[in-house]
C-alpha cells in the first residue's frame, strides 16, 4: 500500500499572552531585582566554578537565583547543537531567552558560556534587556587556561583533533566594555565572588 502524502501543518496564529502578575510583583515578592549576570571567557578560564560559587554566596543571602551552564545545557535544552559558528551562535540565542523567561520569574540567573562574539553576546544583552544584563569577563590569559585543561581539549585542539576550539583555531572577541574583568589567574575563588556580590549590589542599588 503506497504511503498517503503527508499534509501541510495548518497555518497558526501565535500571539502573545500577558499574566495577571507583573515582574515588579515577583520580584517583590522574592525581595530581589531579577538580573542575568553573564559570564564570559575562555575554556577551563573558570566560569563554572565561579558562576556555581556565586550561586552558592546567592542562595546563603536569601536570594533566589540559578546556574545557565554550557555544558549543562548540552545535556538537555541544546543536545541537538554543535561547535559551528551557526549552533554556537543558536546557543546563545536559546540561552538568552532562558535567561530572560527566567528574569521575568524574578530570578536572579548566572550563565556561564565561552559565548567568544561580541555580536553574540550584544544580542543576549538586547533579548534580555540591558537594564538586567551584567557583562563579566572571566579573562583569565590563554596561558592560564591552557595550563589548566582539566577536560585535555586544549591539547587536543593543537594536535588538529577539535575544529572550531576558541582561543587555539577560532577567535575569542573579549568584551571592550564588560561590567567587571575577573582573572581567575591571579584571584582567589572568594576574592572574585566578593567582586561579584559588590558588583551586583552596585548593579542593584543603580549605582553603576
């Protein structure tokens, strides 16, 4: 028996929907402004480390916030992207209207990517909302990074086994403006937290 021919998906409106509870309302209710604090640098230049360090500095003080982690969200959300510059920059995108459905809940979100474009990371500010976006340059130097390698890829990225490896065979555009420049090089893990937590109390109090 021939197979029937598959029917076009019919033509839909999708329109947006607003709720009866406002962002202000939540985060009054949390006692907190909703921001995205985004943080940026080179592999094994300790991001992670840092963003769930954060969050554990957060959550002792009371507030309600949560870890965007590259590769935590390859597991799930992004399993279907790779390394080119179309899914990494597909990535970003995904990972900004996360982070901004999550601001609207009142959330205070820390992300860590590589995230190597400027343009990349201008359009995350832009979905997310400049008012809510802090820019943090994890600019631990390449030297730093490459010594570390705890996952091996730095080495193999020069042996020619990884295409499209920031910061060996693809470029990282530092930010020329980030909201704070953190190297994990020179700085102890709670030293930076502490930039960290003073920084967003700044961002916070619009201070800065």
């Amino acid at each position: 028996m021939a197979a029937e021919p598959s029917l076009p998906l019919p033509t839909r409106e999708v329109v947006w929907h607003d709720g009866q509870v406002s962002r202000a309302e939540r985060e009054q209710l949390l006692g907190q402004p909703a921001l995205t604090v985004w943080l940026t640098g080179l592999s094994a230049a300790g991001k992670s480390t840092l963003a769930f360090a954060l969050e554990r500095e957060l959550h002792e003080r009371g507030r309600a916030c949560y870890v965007l982690d590259g590769d935590n969200v390859r597991h799930g959300l992004n399993s279907n992207l790779g390394f080119s510059p179309p899914d990494r920059r597909e990535n970003i995108r995904r990972i900004a209207e996360v982070a901004r459905l999550m601001n609207d809940a009142g959330l205070m979100v820390i992300t860590a990517f590589i995230s190597p474009w400027r343009a990349d990371r201008a359009a995350a500010r832009a979905i997310i909302g400049a008012a809510s976006f802090l820019e943090v340059h994890v600019g631990t130097p390449l030297a730093v990074c490459e010594a570390r390698d705890p996952k091996g890829m730095y080495a193999r990225a020069r042996r020619g086994e990884l295409a499209e490896f920031t910061g060996v065979s693809s470029p990282y555009e530092a930010p020329l403006a980030a909201d704070l420049t953190l190297d994990m090089g020179r700085l102890s893990l709670p030293e930076a937290v502490a930039q960290l937590v003073g920084r967003i109390g700044r961002h916070a109090a619009g201070q800065e």
